[in-house]
C-alpha cells in the first residue's frame, strides 16, 4: 500500500469489523471545513457548478468512488486535500503526493477519465494541480483491489501482509511474563 495510514490487511481487519474504525482527525474534519471554501474558489475558476457525489463503477458493480466536487456531467472532477507542508510542496511543484494517487485513479477509473484535478491546501495556501491516467499504475491497482475485495467478500485472511503488519514483542517484560506463565501451564498440564 501507498498509505501511511494503514496497510491494506489493517484496512481489510477493519471493514469486517476486526480492528476499530480510526475517528476522524482534526486533519480531516479541517479538510472537510475547507470544502466549502474550496468550492467557491474552484466554482470560479471552472466556471461552472461542482458538488459532491457518489458514483457507481458501470462495469464492476462493487467498485465505486465518493467525490468531493464534480460537475453535472463529470467532466471536471476535483478531490480536494487538507494536508500537510510536505504533500503540499509537492503540489506546489504540479506532483499529486503518492499518498492520493491511488484515490484518484480508482476515481478516474470509475468515471473512465483520463484526466482529473487535485486541490491541496495547506494552512490558507492552496495550489490546483491536473493529472493524467496512468494506465500502467491502474491495472496494478485494479488487481490489488480486486483481490482486496475477494478476501473481503469472502472473509478469507489476505496475503496482503506487509511488515509494518507485524508488531515487536521483543523487550515486552508484560508479554514475556504472559508466554512464560503459557508455558508453564502447557508443561504442567502435559506433566499432570
């Protein structure tokens, strides 16, 4: 995964209901306040209505894409980010941060675009960046999400596994402390 914010098998723990859902963060709900600013700048500059929307994949009926801002016939869609300096330099340099590409190609996939716009804002700054379809990233996406969503549908443990999936117990003493008492109750039940 291109997410620093959950791996794909915490995000699959996740959706059937094995982890708890993360909260929104200040971040988000920011991002989400700055919408509506957002709107009227890119209302203007477009010339043209945009408005959220939801939308159905037309070929694969479970793949679907939430969209901050779109006009009636889809031809302009904009997702809009608050974030950090760092993504934020980058769209200052016309690059959407790795961290969202794959959100706006599972989007340009579902509306069959080939081009879409990102909106970063950071603090009160804000840069419009267009991007292009990466076919090549797309069919490498699509078959992630497509084994994502079996696994998913099926409740069959993923093979997904990345390292930051696995949590140290080295140096623990509680941890250390609970196994040592397993095995000595194993040793004193298999002795009994």
């Amino acid at each position: 995964g291109d997410s620093p914010y959950a791996t794909p098998f915490q995000l699959w723990q996740t959706k059937l209901g094995l982890l708890p859902d993360k909260k929104k963060n200040w971040a988000i709900e920011k991002g989400h306040r700055k919408e509506k600013e957002a709107l009227v700048y890119l209302q203007e500059h477009f010339q043209c209505a945009l408005k959220p929307k939801v939308i159905l994949n037309s070929d694969l009926d479970w793949h679907f894409s939430s969209l901050d801002m779109a006009s009636d016939d889809n031809k302009i869609v904009v997702e809009v980010k608050w974030t950090t300096q760092e993504n934020h330099e980058m769209a200052k340099q016309g690059m959407v941060p790795p961290v969202f590409k794959a959100q706006l190609m599972h989007q340009m996939e579902d509306l069959q675009l080939d081009e879409m716009w990102y909106f970063s804002i950071n603090s009160n700054n804000f840069k419009l960046v267009h991007t292009q379809r990466d076919d090549e990233y797309m069919k490498k996406l699509l078959d992630k999400e497509k084994e994502f969503y079996r696994c998913y549908v099926e409740s069959e443990e993923p093979k997904f596994i990345e390292e930051r999936d696995f949590i140290s117990m080295e140096g623990n003493k509680e941890w250390e402390t609970i196994v040592n008492q397993y095995m000595e109750a194993k040793h004193s039940r298999l002795n009994w």
